[in-house]
C-alpha cells in the first residue's frame, strides 16, 4: 500500500466517526432543536460500547445498547426542549457535561484496556486492483460501510421523499406544518430519539474502529467538531461526507508529519484540523453573509401549539 493510498485509508478511519455523528445532527436540526450535546452523546456511546463488549464480547448487543443509551439521552433532550420548551442551548450544554462526567465516572475500571478487533472489516479482494482507491475500499470496516449507506438514504430522505418533505416544513416552519396536519411534536421526537442513537453509533465506532481502548475524554473535541461541521455542509449529508473526510485528511496529515520527524511541536499537529475548521467556518460566514445560511428557518426555538376553540 503506497502512502497516499495510507493516508486515504487513514483519513476515512478518522473521519467516519465524525461522519455518523453529523449526519445525526443534521437529522435533529432539521426538525427544528438544536443538538449541541454531541460530545456528551459520544463518550457515552464510546463507554456503553467498551463496558459491554468487554462483558459480553458481542457486536451486536453492544450496538443495541448504545442505541439504547443514546435512545434514552435524545429523549431526555427531547422532553425538555419540545415538552417542557427549556432553552434548547442549554440542555445541549448540559448534555455534554452530563456525558462527559459520566462516562469518565463509568470507563474508570476499564481505561486503557484494549479492544481489538471488535469490529469485522468486509474483504472485497476485486476491489484491490481498482487504482489509488482500491486498497482503501477492499478492507474497510463495517461502521465505514453502514456510514455510506446512511449518507445515500438520508439524502433520498430528506430531499426525495414526502416524509423528508414534513421534516423540512416542521424545521422551517412548525406552525403551517401543524395547520397542515403534520405531526410536529411527533416528528421533532423521532428526530431527536434516531438523531442521538447515531450520535452514540459515532462514538462506539470511535471507541471499536480508530481507537480501540477506553481514554477519558477520548473524544478530544470531536463533538464539537461535528456540530462545526453540520453548518458547513449546510445541513446536507452530501456535503457532510466531504467535510468529514476533510477533517480526517488534516488530522492523518498531522499524525504522520510526527512520524517523518518533523521538528513542530506535537500540540500545534494535533491542532491543525481545529484551526482549520474554524477558519473555514469564518470563511464561510464571510462568503455567504448576504446569502440565506441554509438552516432551518425555525431552528432553535420553541413551538407552542395555539389553543383551538
């Protein structure tokens, strides 16, 4: 395997956690609440996975609990920004910490064990002869797999289907979507529930696929990350797959500049794709400043139903 085919194969091991948990963002910001809990979602889902994949040694059990977990947590996003109309930042935000104290109070007996192998990559050996991308797509891992699918069935989703047409009426506007006959609430909920399991998929691929052993905080920043990333694919998961394996093209890049010996520190490498992230952001902003952003236009506030007489 030449190297750039190495760093092909690198920057989609690194950017395919990242992948799944935009795309589950994008899948709750469209219904209109905010997801800024992205973090705290995939520590627990990186926790829930090595607890139970060490105690049961099963891929498939230890994918339904972090469904389950990250199931749960979505619910309780849900019932307090959709039910109670808490302000839908601040239960982000205390998602995150949420997560991150408890999933650092969980993985205590279990940090640093090893978890090899947990995850089966698909051997597609005629692929192999396939030039520059061949040795990348020949060996991939399933997570790898199922993110492609999910991108591809998002898309026709949202953008082909009349279930994809009611979840952009409800993001943009709730309250026609409502007189229509849309079910609001019930649709913001599925949302939140589906958007938040593929959030904690995300960090359980993290945890099962690029780095397979329990770290406190192992996410480093990815979370936030991805939610970054959500409004510069422009709540697109089109979009969302380049700039995903964008990133993980400038966090392969810094990794191996410490390999060939390279005389910059290792703190400045390992902050290269966040400085880039946020210049691109910037960039963006500037760019389309007189442009609509491509959010939904009823983002981050409240429904309230009018009483009917």
């Amino acid at each position: 395997m030449d190297a750039v085919t190495q760093i092909i194969a690198a920057a989609v091991s690194s950017g395919t956690p990242l992948l799944i948990a935009v795309l589950g963002g994008i899948l709750i910001e469209r219904s209109g609440v905010m997801q800024l809990g992205a973090e705290g979602l995939m520590l627990m889902g990186a926790v829930t996975s090595c607890l139970v994949f060490i105690q049961t040694d099963s891929l498939a059990l230890t994918i339904l609990c972090v469904l389950a977990v990250g199931g749960v947590l979505g619910l309780v996003h849900g019932f307090l920004s959709i039910t109670l109309r808490a302000n839908q930042v601040v239960s982000g935000l205390a998602m995150t910490l949420f997560g991150t104290g408890f999933s650092a109070y969980l993985g205590k007996k279990v940090s640093g064990q090893p978890i090899p192998g947990a995850v089966p990559k698909l051997d597609l050996p005629w692929l192999e002869n396939m030039p520059l991308i061949g040795g990348v797509f020949a060996h991939m891992d399933l997570f790898t797999w199922v993110s492609f699918v999910l991108v591809i069935g998002m898309h026709v989703f949202i953008h082909r289907t009349s279930w994809g047409l009611h979840l952009r009426a409800v993001g943009d506007n709730p309250a026609t979507a409502d007189v229509m006959g849309i079910p609001v609430m019930a649709i913001r909920y599925g949302c939140i529930i589906i958007g938040s399991m593929l959030i904690g998929i995300a960090g359980a691929d993290l945890l099962l696929v690029y780095t397979p052993t329990w770290n406190e905080g192992m996410t480093a920043g990815r979370g936030w990350i991805a939610v970054a990333l959500i409004i510069f694919a422009r709540w697109n998961p089109v979009r969302a797959l380049v700039c995903a394996y964008f990133f993980g093209v400038l966090d392969t890049l810094g990794f191996r500049a410490q390999l060939i010996g390279s005389h910059i520190p290792s703190y400045f490498l390992k902050m290269i794709p966040y400085i880039v992230t946020i210049v691109a952001l910037m960039f963006l902003g500037w760019r389309n400043r007189n442009k609509p952003s491509g959010a939904p236009e009823a983002l981050g506030v409240p429904y309230i139903r009018e009483q009917r007489f």
